[in-house]
C-alpha cells in the first residue's frame, strides 16, 4: 500500500511539473519569392491591395529594417535554412546543392521534437531545375512533410512531388494551391498534437510577371505611380509589368490570409509564432535596373512580420535590423531550442519580444560574382546603417548614399565625403573579418545564364562550381 501511495505522489508530482513546462510554440514561416517591401500596403505603398498582410502586421510585430543578407533566390533561401553566410554554407550562387552536413532550422527543430514541414519552391539541391524531385533523407535538410518542387516559375503551370517521382500537376495559380498543401501540413499537425514548424515558400511574384485575371484586372497600369528613381530603359519592368507585379502580390495576400484563417479555425493560431517575409526584393526599374543582386533598398528590403499572440504587443515596431542570418537563430531562440553552434546569426529573440529598439543596427551584403544575366558587374560588399548604404567592389568603391537626405538613393557620393566613406570601408572590412568573408570568394568569369552550368552536372561544393566556372569561360 506503501510503495502504492509513493508511486501515485511520484506520477501526480510528474504531472504537475509537465503541467508547469510551457507547450513548446509552433512556428509557420510564410515567403513569397522576390516580393519587396516597397510592395505592401502597410508598409507605405498605398496603390498595391495587401489587407491581409495589412491585418496581420496590426496583430504583431513590425520591423521595418528586414533584409536580405545576399538579395538572390539560392543564397538567401540558404541563409534563411542554415543561419550561416554564404561563404560559409557554400550557396555562392544559384542552382548549387546545399551541403547537407550543415546546420538547418529544420533539423534543429525536429530533433527537438518538432513536425516539420515544407511546401513550396525548394531550390537548394543543385542539378536542372525540373522536374524538380528532392527525395526524402539528408536532402530535405530535416523536413518530414514535403509539398514541393526544386525550381519552377510556371506559375500557372506547375508541378510539384511529395515522397515519390511521380509528378503532381497544379491546375491553378500555383499561390492557392500551395496554401492548401500548407493547411493539409496543419490538419495533420493538429491532430498529432505535437509542436510544428511549416514554411510556405511561394514562387510568386517572382518574374514572368502575370497574374491571373481577376487580380491583373485590379490593376490600372496608366494609373500606377512611378518611384521617383523608376528610370524607363529597355529591357526593364515599367507600368504594364509592375500591374502584373502587383496582381500577383495580391494573389500571395489571398493566399497569406487562407493560412491565417485555417489557424484560427483548427485553434492553433493563439500558441503559434508567425513570420512573413521574402528572399529578396526587386529593382521593377528603379535606378534603371532590373531583378535583385544589388546594394539599392528595393533589393536588399523585405517585408518582415512577426506575430506570437500574448508574447508580441499587437501594432508594435522596433527599428533593429533583422537580416535573414538571424531567422533561423531566432525562431529557434523564440521556441526554446538550442541554436546550433555553426550557425552564424544572432538569436534576437529578446529584442525582438522587447521591440524597444534593441538590437542590431546594421546589416551587412555579400554578393558573388559577376552575373550578366541581371546586370551584375562582378562581386561585391556591402554595408547599411540607420543613415547609410555603402557598397565595394574588391578593388574599388561602389556607391554611397546617406538615406536621410536621399531615400530613394538617387545621388552617389562615392568620393564627395571621404571620411564618411573611410568610416564606412573600415566597418565593412571588420565585418567581413569577424565572419570569415574575403574577396577570393569571388569568381572572375562572366557569366551569360547559369543555367547552362547545371543542364548535365551537379555542383557539390563551392570549390567545384568556381572550377567549372573557369573552364567554361
């Protein structure tokens, strides 16, 4: 009767400390592709139909100062999953295979116990872009439930797989039909009563620019305002692309407020943290340019939301940076996991949960190179603080623009204020120091479509690629 009565205090002992262990948060990371921050309502462009976005960014945690570490597909997704700059997880350029020894939120998560999922473009395992099956194991760098494709632009067209090479035909706007793989992800996560982490990472508004009917309709070209650094040069996206742009932005924010609506319907939505933002930006024709990979606010800005009900005041701001380096350790800092020691980032958890201010207030660019496709004239670095955007070359200065006097970045003043510009190199060249980064991580070879150098091979280092680089020019 003893050992009975000992045994029942153990067990309701046990139950009341499991009791008091707060239920690990669940986490749903939503990305659209190339969507910039100039490009949401809320966050100042009132032409462009963002409501649920809009919605969502009263409800949480706005940080205006997002940004995308390296501003092209590949690298930055590598980023976002490994927590590690480019130099260091290998990803100097598209359609490369992501290393799978490496550290990954995923990974991370589901050895703490996690539901992992993932939905959407995947492009990380090197190799032709379609048809774009990634099988399960080491590949998937930790994700369980799949939905996906490498890399696909047929936004109207699209085929993804789950855990066998048989394609899936989308027969829609790939956009809604993500989002249903996306709460498929959740029913199930809900049932199994166990924390989850899915991210969506939707194709959309990348280029081709066309979005369907019913959104490009809502869209006057002849009546859409210009940036004041559009610059109408061929080859460029003017007013008629810019309608498209700004459809399938919309397009996404449907998308965006089903998953947001399937929370609150399954009752999820209280014990889940969720992050909005984007790869990268796109120049649409501001500076006279095209696409990302450069140092200008439309490239390197993305929209960045957070929202955790009870921990996150609703409509709250901080002007900390928050670069894609810091998602991963963050989101793992905010569920309570451990950050792996390889990743680079920063856990800005706290500040962020505080948004008073504190944190970074700098961000730091890489872009390797050169790329022709979009204009890129070779690799560069590159700094932003509160009040300037500085950028490099290896062997010469770039641009300078103080962003108090000139947002729109219109008058370089690269040799006009030395000091400021002495200031800046100084900073830039600590930081690569303090990462790891130098300039022999560039590549010296043109290069006219990088697709070409994937059609038959698939790179598995950064050392292979940069080879193949050279032979080929």
């Amino acid at each position: 009767m003893a050992n009975s009565r000992r045994q029942f205090l153990s067990y309701a002992a046990a139950a009341t400390v499991a009791a008091q262990v707060p239920k690990r948060p669940n986490i749903v990371f939503l990305m659209p592709d190339q969507h910039r921050a100039q490009s949401v309502g809320c966050l100042g462009n009132a032409e462009v139909k963002t409501p649920h976005i809009d919605a969502f960014s009263r409800q949480g945690l706005t940080i205006p100062n997002t940004f995308a570490n390296t501003p092209v597909c590949c690298p930055a997704r590598a980023i976002l999953l490994t927590g590690q700059y480019c130099h260091r997880n290998g990803m100097v350029a598209n359609d490369l295979r992501l290393n799978e020894d490496g550290p990954s939120i995923a990974k991370a998560l589901a050895a703490a116990g996690y539901r992992t999922g993932f939905v959407g473009k995947w492009h990380l395992d090197g190799g032709p872009r379609m048809p774009g099956f990634v099988p399960p194991g080491p590949r998937r760098q930790g994700y369980q439930f799949w939905a996906a494709n490498q890399c696909s632009h047929q936004h109207f067209n699209n085929t993804i797989f789950r855990d066998t090479p048989d394609p899936i035909h989308l027969d829609r706007f790939e956009a809604d039909a993500y989002a249903d793989y996306g709460i498929e992800f959740l029913k199930a996560a809900k049932a199994a009563d166990q924390p989850f982490y899915l991210t969506v990472q939707w194709g959309p508004p990348h280029d081709p620019y066309k979005a369907p009917p019913e959104y490009r309709q809502q869209y006057d070209p002849a009546k859409l305002t210009m940036r004041p650094n559009w610059q109408a040069k061929p080859g460029v996206p003017g007013p008629e692309q810019i309608a498209e742009y700004y459809g399938m932005v919309t397009a996404i924010d449907d998308s965006t407020g089903k998953i947001l609506r399937a929370l609150d319907d399954l009752g999820l939505a209280d014990n889940t943290i969720v992050l909005y933002s984007s790869d990268h930006g796109d120049m649409l024709g501001s500076q006279g340019e095209r696409l990302k990979r450069k140092p200008w606010e439309e490239s390197i800005r993305v929209p960045g939301f957070l929202r955790w009900p009870g921990k996150i005041a609703p409509g709250s701001s901080t002007p900390a940076f928050f670069t894609h380096v810091d998602f991963a350790p963050t989101l793992l800092g905010l569920a309570g996991v451990r950050v792996p020691a390889a990743m680079q980032g920063k856990d800005l958890s706290r500040d962020l949960l505080a948004g008073k201010g504190t944190g970074p207030r700098e961000a730091f660019f890489q872009i390797f190179g050169p790329y022709a496709g979009d204009g890129t004239a070779a690799g560069w670095r590159g700094i932003r603080t509160d009040r300037y955007i500085y950028a490099r070359y290896a062997d010469k200065p770039w641009v300078l623009y103080d962003l108090q006097t000139d947002p729109y970045q219109m008058t370089n003043l690269v040799g006009q204020r030395k000091q400021i510009e002495a200031s800046l190199d100084r900073r830039l060249h600590k930081k690569m120091a303090e990462v790891g980064d130098s300039w022999s991580n560039n590549w010296t070879a043109p290069l006219e479509d990088e697709g070409r150098l994937y059609k038959t091979k698939t790179f598995r280092s950064p050392q292979e690629y940069l080879a193949s680089v050279k032979e080929s020019a």
